[in-house]
C-alpha cells in the first residue's frame, strides 16, 4: 500500500455523515469486539466530545483514532479507540496513524501533555512514539492495559 494514496480527515462528531459513523463503529467492532473477542461497551458517551481521525483509502475506512479534549477523560488530551484494518497491518501505518493523532492533538491543546490507556504489548509501539509508562499494568475490558502518557511540547 502507497500511503501518500491516503486521504485523512480530522472532523468533530457533528461532522460525521451517518455513512461516515456507521463505518467508523463498524471497524472499531470488526477489530475491539470480533477480532479481539472483546464484549465491551464501545459506544462510551464519549464520541459526542470527540476529534475523530480517519484514513480512506479508496473510499473505504482504513484506520482511525479518537481525540478527546483535555478534561473529558483524563486531566491531559487523550487518544484512544487506535484501530487499523486488519488487512493492511505492517507496513507503517499505524504509526503515521498515531503521529497525526498527536500533531492534531498538540494544535488543539498545545499546553496539555496526552494521556493514552495502551494495550500493554503496544507500549514499545507508543514508547517509540515518545510516550512514557506511567502505570502498572490493569485489565481493562479483559486484556492488560497501561497508562502512557506524552509530555505537552
């Protein structure tokens, strides 16, 4: 996959056209509950306060996070619901993923640092990212999680 065929878009929840919702739950679902085998409330009350970043490629949904302003879950700016399709994982673009996440979190909120509750086997993925360990490992909806966090610029 050719990333500069990408499209991305960085839109507020009332921005969203219902096809655009529909997919953005049908790929958190198709990867957080089907493929992961995770029964959990996705749709947290959240979404409504949200940045939502999404990658097209070919006009279908290919990754997507979620940008929380500082206040709405952590005391910091928070991405969270980080998800690439599964088809075209390695090959760098959830790391072009997340470094848009953070740019677009740091022009929003440049004095707040961001906070991020990581799967654990992902915190080389977001150390290398720059974030630091700041917990003990938990279980968050029955898998180990850790809270990272990236110091505001």
């Amino acid at each position: 996959m050719n990333q500069s065929e990408l499209s991305w878009t960085c839109s507020q929840f009332e921005e969203l056209s219902t096809d655009q919702l529909y997919r953005i739950l049908q790929l958190r679902a198709e990867v957080f509950v089907v493929e992961q085998n995770c029964v959990y409330q996705d749709v947290d009350g959240y979404d409504h306060q949200a940045f939502h970043i999404s990658g097209q490629l070919e006009n279908q949904l290919v990754c997507y996070s979620r940008l929380l302003p500082p206040g709405a879950k952590y005391t910091n700016a928070s991405i969270g619901r980080v998800v690439t399709k599964n088809n075209i994982r390695g090959g760098g673009l959830g790391k072009v993923l997340m470094q848009k996440s953070i740019s677009h979190c740091q022009q929003k909120w440049p004095v707040h640092g961001i906070t991020i509750s990581a799967q654990q086997y992902l915190e080389s993925f977001y150390a290398a990212l720059g974030f630091s360990t700041e917990s003990e490992p938990y279980m968050e909806d029955n898998i180990p999680h850790i809270e990272m966090q990236l110091a505001a610029t």
